[in-house]
C-alpha cells in the first residue's frame, strides 16, 4: 500500500480546509494556496474541528500531525507534491485555469484530483499538458470524518491514475470508489439532487415543513442508509425472494406519478423566505458551529457503532474506521520519541465522546476499561509486543483488573492516562494505571491490574523471550523506585483511611 508522501490543498475554504485536515492528521505535510484573506482563518477553524473529532473517534495512536505552509503561489504550493487536491469555487473557467497552472508545475508523478462537486472531468482537463494524471475526487462534508471519494476519470485520464489514487486513500482512513465512466454531478450528487428537488416541492405545496421532512428521513430511512445503501436495504425489503420480488412487486410503482423529479421549482423570493423562516425555527437557536459539533458526534457515534458490526470485522463507514485503526495501531502512531520512564508513563490522550456517555451524563463504566486497555495496549507496544508479535503467536492477556472510580468525567472532557508499572517476571507484567483530567490533573480513576505472557498456539502460558523483557526491565526498575501508588492492593469495599 503506497502513501501520500505530500499534499498540496489549491482552495482552503470548507472542502479544501478539511481535505488538508485529512491530510495532516493522516500525517502528512500541505502546502495550501488560496489568496482569500481570511484563508488562514477557514482553514484554522476547520482543523480544530477534525483535531476535536480524531479525539473522540479513535484510541489508535494518530502519527505526528503534518506541517501546514501556506503559500503565495500555485506554483509554490504544488512543488513536491504527490497529491494536489483542487477545491476552488464550482466555476467552469476557474477550475479549468487553475487545473491546467496546477499540471505546469506539478511534478511528472504527481496526481492531481479535484473536489468538483458536478463537473466532468473531460471539461476540466481540457487544456492540461497531462491530462492523464488528472481526476475528479469528489467528498462529502465534513472530509475529514466522511470517508467516500468518488474517483471519476475524463476521457484522457489513465486506468493507472484511478487506481494509484483509491490505494493512496486507504492509508488516511478513506474508500475511493472509481466509477466506470463520468457523468454530471457522479453518483452521490444526482441521488441528493433528486431527493432535494422532490424536498423543496413538498415545502413548496405545503405538504410539511423543513423540520418534519427532516424527521421522516432521520427516523426511518436515513438510519437503514447509514449502513446499507439503497439496494441491499431493498434486497431485504423482498424477503426470502429477495431483488426480484421486490422489482416485481414495487417496480410499478415508478409509473405512478407519485414525484416531481422532472419538474423544476421556481426558488422565488416567497419559497427562499418560507424555508429559510421554517429553517431558522427549527434551527436558529443553535449556532453554526454549535450544529458542526453536533453532527461530527452523531457521526463519529455512527461509525464507531458500525465498527462493530459483522461480528467485529466491521461494517460499511464502520469496516473502513476498522481498516484505519488496524494501520495505525501496526505502525503505532510512527512516534519516534521515548516516554520519559523517571515517572509513570503518559501513554494515552483522549476526550470522552458522545458515545462514551451513559444515562446519568458520565462516562460509561466499558469506556473506562477501553482507556485502561488502550493504555496496557501503548506500554506492550513500548516493549515491542506489536501486531507482528502477536501474528507470530504470541501475546499478554489481561487476567485480573481492580478499578476505582473516584470522579466523573463528562462530554467533551479531555483525559490522559499514565502507566506505572509495579513489578514483573518472565510471564507476568502487573502495573497501575490512572486516568486523569487534562486540565486539572485530578485523578478521575485508577486500575491495578495483571497481564500474563501466553502463547496462542499452545493456549497457555509462556515465558516472554529476552528482548521483551529487556525492554521492560529498565522501566520497571525506574519506577520501583518511586512511591507506591494510593490504591494500590486494596480491595473491593475497602475504606479509606
């Protein structure tokens, strides 16, 4: 699998902002162009929103964030570049000019995709020198959480293209899906398109408000959407019979004159203010980066939920964050900094998300053990039990736990954990582990808790080898010299003195 070795983002409003978001958490350096003055701005903005969300959607270690230089010329911010992404305003012209200064100077290998949201890409490689290079990679917002890219190529572009291009994705936690051939606004536009024309007809005959045709999609059939599309919702829908008595069934129906699909409504000043009147009650109260906030939650909720789907592989935007997170944790965050072993061990930053919270608006007694284990997880890897190691058949199973709760973390709490490792032999490795608040400090809660070396093959216990231990050891001995943590040894219903 190759990786994006450089990026450079040409347009940094909302799509090009979080393209270099996707990038720069994904590790990789941008140089971004865009000569509007409040560029930086944007594009500030947008990646605190991607860091708050990479917070909240995994526990895998993210490499270190990339480098973002903002440029003075397309020439500049192209120079190096293995990937250019186009995402300036939705204008023929513009595009065009833009893409062909962007194929002057790019490198001969580079690939350069543009975010159009509609256009083809035939009419945008028109006056290249190397069109064949040269691609539509259409997202969806907010590009940094929403892993889709349609990859679209114009009559010149190259088989070779459209594949280099979906294998370069994957690494940064994105699908590519390559159509067989173009056509105006791809796949996912034309089916939005058609469902916001039939919108905007029953707004404009009265038929509901804004507010209840949002309802009826994200109480019904927006839900069987997020995790199975159009057609294997339907396969579903003809039961036992499956595709073809449902076509026989509902196929009929399509000549009923049920839509408006064909019909184009006037967007005169009367239906603007009456949806965006309609709109503002159902939305108003809430500000626009208060409504990012809550969308970027409610998808992270999705994918993770979908994370476990299919009996744990994953499961549609779920099997992608699953795919992601398993790269992530075999290259373990690429970090090449040791942790400072005079103390104990800081070895997991995270922030507690929707999806961690229970009923009482606290977080959830599993997600206290997730952190505990991602944590235990950080220091095997410290020591060199890696992916390889484990795939070799070997590992440290976790066989005893006591956890003290002492505080409440809520949502949007950020935390760390730190590691304290209290003693080991040849099989077993015991250690304390301590969930703080990030701004405070304070202990939130705590967990002693035993591993043991065990070879898979044989299902039972081994001796860790040398090099394992050698690696452990020094830590070890550092922190048997400091004090013994509170909590340590106690046991359930203990007082404190």
């Amino acid at each position: 699998m190759t990786t994006i070795q450089k990026a450079a983002c040409i347009g940094g409003g909302v799509i090009g902002g979080a393209w270099a978001a996707r990038f720069l958490l994904g590790g990789i350096d941008v140089s971004m162009y865009d000569p509007h003055p409040e560029a930086k701005r944007i594009v500030g903005e947008v990646l605190a929103n991607a860091e708050r969300a990479y917070a909240m959607l995994t526990m895998a270690p993210l490499p270190p964030k990339g480098r973002l230089t903002f440029c003075e010329s397309v020439e500049e911010a192209v120079a190096g570049a293995d990937w250019i992404q186009e995402s300036v305003p939705e204008r023929v012209d513009l595009k065009r000019n833009v893409l062909t200064e962007i194929d002057r100077y790019a490198d001969p290998e580079a690939l350069i995709g543009s975010s159009t949201s509609g256009i083809m890409p035939t009419e945008l490689q028109r006056d290249m020198q190397h069109p064949e290079r040269m691609f539509v990679a259409h997202p969806y917002n907010p590009v940094y959480l929403l892993p889709l890219a349609e990859l679209v190529g114009g009559e010149r572009t190259s088989a070779e293209t459209l594949e280099r291009a979906r294998d370069r994705l994957a690494p940064i936690g994105m699908k590519g899906v390559i159509l067989k051939k173009e056509i105006e606004a791809f796949v996912g536009d034309r089916l939005l398109e058609a469902i916001w024309r039939e919108g905007l007809w029953l707004i404009h005959d009265d038929i509901c408000d804004t507010e209840t045709l949002d309802d009826v999609i994200r109480y019904s059939f927006g839900m069987r959407w997020a995790q199975m599309g159009l057609f294997e919702t339907y396969r579903i829908a003809g039961g036992e019979a499956g595709m073809r008595h449902f076509l026989a069934q509902f196929g009929p129906c399509l000549s009923w004159p049920w839509t408006k699909l064909t019909d184009v409504v006037d967007l005169d000043d009367a239906l603007v203010d009456k949806i965006a009147a309609q709109s503002d009650a159902q939305s108003g109260a809430r500000g626009i980066r208060e409504l990012e906030r809550i969308r970027d939650e409610n998808l992270i909720g999705i994918m993770q939920a979908l994370k476990a789907g299919d009996g744990g592989k994953g499961w549609g935007s779920g099997k992608v964050l699953a795919d992601f997170e398993k790269l992530l944790w075999a290259k373990g965050g690429g970090r090449k900094d040791a942790p400072d072993i005079s103390q104990p061990l800081r070895l997991v930053d995270t922030r507690v998300s929707a999806a961690w919270v229970d009923y009482n608006g606290h977080m959830t007694e599993h997600r206290y053990l997730q952190v505990f284990g991602d944590t235990s997880d950080a220091l095997l890897r410290l020591i060199g039990v890696d992916f390889a190691y484990v795939e070799g058949g070997h590992s440290y199973y976790t066989v005893e736990t006591h956890i003290r709760h002492l505080g409440e973390a809520k949502l949007g709490q950020v935390l760390y954990a730190t590691l304290q490792v209290l003693g080991f032999d040849e099989k077993r490795i015991r250690y304390f582990t301590t969930i703080h608040d990030a701004q405070s400090g304070e202990v939130l809660a705590t967990a002693e808790q035993l591993m043991l070396h065990v070879s898979a093959k044989a299902g039972k216990s081994s001796a860790a080898p040398p090099e394992i231990l050698a690696r452990l050891a020094p830590i070890a001995n550092t922190h048997a010299r400091l004090p013994v943590p509170q909590g340590v040894g106690r046991s359930v219903g203990q007082k404190v003195m």
